[in-house]
C-alpha cells in the first residue's frame, strides 16, 4: 500500500508564502516523476509543477513564483510558494509515479490541502 500524505496549507495574505509538503510512504521501490496540481472552485484540475530527474517545469501562472523541490531519501516533494496571489486559491494535490515493486510505475494522488490566499 502507498499513501501521499499533503500538508502545509492555510490561510495567507496576498504577497506571501507557504510551503506544502507531500510525503510518500508504503511500499515503495521507487519514485519517477512528482507532481503539484490545483483545483480552484469550478475549475478544472491544472497541472502547476513537475519535477523529475531530469529538471522542473512549471505552469505560466506561477513560474517565478513557486519552486518544486525534492528529498529523495525522504520520499517528499515540496512545493514553496512565493508573492502569492488570490488567484492561487484553490486546493492544491500531489501526484507521484511510484514503482510498488511491481515492476512498473502506477500514479498515486494524494488527499488535497486548502490554499487561500485573502486579505
């Protein structure tokens, strides 16, 4: 069994930062691509930050904003969120591409944690 586990969200003024955290545990062997999603209210989920072995991408909406980063040896995926905006509200989802020792790699998502970003 694996399980994402999110957390580091709340309530923030425009202009500032939160950090959120996605930790993987369970079964794991090991990890490809993590990912940061957000879903605003009646919008479609939208993919906000990858990172992988290779590099990071990052939507428009947030580059030069949000950085992704990662802790191999702690199987998390972290998410800094910088100069935030009210239009960043929304409940943000990690997503991973983790090998169960199954000998191929499923996606797991995580529960969600509430961003709003208000003054």
């Amino acid at each position: 069994q694996v399980q994402l586990v999110e957390s580091g969200g709340g309530l923030v003024q425009p202009g500032g930062s939160l950090r959120l955290s996605c930790a993987a545990s369970g079964s794991i062997f090991s990890i490809n691509a993590m990912r940061w999603y957000r879903q605003a209210p009646g919008k479609e989920r939208e993919l906000v930050a990858t990172i992988t072995s290779g590099g990071t991408n990052y939507a428009d909406s947030v580059k030069g904003r949000f950085t992704i980063s990662r802790d191999n040896a702690k199987n998390t995926v972290y998410l800094q969120m910088n100069s935030l905006k009210p239009e960043d509200t929304a409940v943000y989802y990690c997503n991973a591409e983790i090998n169960s020792y199954s000998g191929r790699y499923d996606v797991y998502w995580g529960q969600g944690t509430q961003v709003t970003v208000s003054s």
